[in-house]
C-alpha cells in the first residue's frame, strides 16, 4: 500500500490517496486540524465516502458519539504538535525565500543608498561626476559579489541561515581589496607628485645658474 497527499492543499473531498499494489485506489482520506467537532461534521456530511483523520484530542473527546466514529480516524498527533510542524516549515519557508531574494533586493538597496549619497556630496561640491559614478559602481559591485557568494552557499549547503555570514565575510574581504587597491593608487599619485615637484625644482634651480653663467 502506497499513500500520497494530493497535488494542491484546497484538494476537494480528500487530501490523501491510498493506492494497493496494483496501483488501484483503496481509500481516500480527509486531513482536518481542528479541534471542532462541528467542522468534521459537515466534512462527514458532504463526503460521507470519505473517512476523516482529525486530531488525537479531538478523536478521545468522540468516544461518546459512536455514530461519528466510523467515519472518524485517530491521527495520533495533537494539535499543538500538528501547529508546531507547520511553524517550523513556514520557518524555513520565508527563510529560503528571503534567502533566495536577497541576490536581488540587497544590491539593488546598496545601490540605491550609495547613488542618494554620492549625488548629495556632488551637489555639496565634495565630489566630482567621475569620483560619485565610480563610487557607487564599487559599490554596487561589492554587493552583487557578496549577495551570489551567500547565494551560492545557500545552494551548496542547502541551508538558509549560512548565506548571510558568508555574504557579510564577501563583502568585507571584498572592501578590503578595494581598500588596498585605492591606497594603492593614492601612493601612486604621490609618487608621480613627487617626481613631478622634483622635475620643476631641478628647472628652477638651473635657470638661475644659467642665467649667472651668461
């Protein structure tokens, strides 16, 4: 004997099908996780073909109405138990869900926030055009990088809840190498300032010479 639920959870008439080995259905079966009485009554009056499974509280409370019993079966869980499954599976639901969104909400807020501040310190005369663009692609492209390294570690793990540290170790890694690199750059700079100063000097120290040897 094999069971299986039914393809959608507003299924009408029954949630579980039971198939014999031939593959033939035996019975089917209606899921009610409710401790009212009157609930699996009308389930009963509607179907009447149809067994109900209810709660196990609910079953013991029916030991006095014979007449419901036959159609009746004892799930053997309580409701508290019942609740409890179905929290943990919406749980883990909206955190794979917030998981698998984030590759695309969290860059597209970095940014965002990172073009509103960049286009206020060029308005405030703190920036060139260049500096902010350059900015916010820096930063736009640390978030996409950290966003699909928690994604993928979603994926490899398949477990949610290692996505955002590996996302937030990304991202400071990430930021770091674009620190170094922009130090990098700015000692450059410096370098090429110097020899440039160093150049100007040499010309203004021999002019004078020159101009005392004519």
């Amino acid at each position: 004997m094999t069971a299986e639920l039914a393809h959608h959870a507003n299924n009408p008439g029954w949630d579980i099908v039971v198939h014999d080995a031939h593959g033939h259905i035996d019975n089917l079966l209606q899921l009610k996780a409710t401790v009212s009485l009157d609930y699996v009554r009308e389930a009963i009056a509607a179907h009447p073909e149809i067994d109900v499974v209810v709660p196990h509280e609910l079953y013991q409370k029916l030991a006095d109405h014979h007449e419901a019993l036959g159609h009746i079966l004892d799930g053997h869980e309580t409701l508290h138990l019942i609740n409890g499954h179905v929290a943990d599976a919406v749980g883990h639901a909206e955190a794979v869900g917030a998981a698998v969104h984030f590759p695309v909400i969290g860059p597209v807020l970095v940014i965002g926030i990172a073009a509103a501040l960049n286009y206020r310190s060029y308005r405030q005369g703190r920036t060139t055009p260049a500096d902010a663009l350059r900015n916010v692609g820096e930063r736009g492209a640390l978030a996409i990088l950290a966003a699909g390294a928690g994604w993928a570690a979603i994926l490899l793990a398949h477990e949610p809840f290692v996505g955002l540290p590996t996302s937030v170790v990304v991202r400071l890694f990430g930021g770091q190498i674009l620190h170094n690199f922009r130090r990098g750059e700015l000692l450059e700079r410096f370098i090429q300032n110097v020899k440039e100063a160093k150049v100007q000097l040499e010309l203004h120290v021999r002019r004078p010479l020159l101009e005392a040897n004519v």
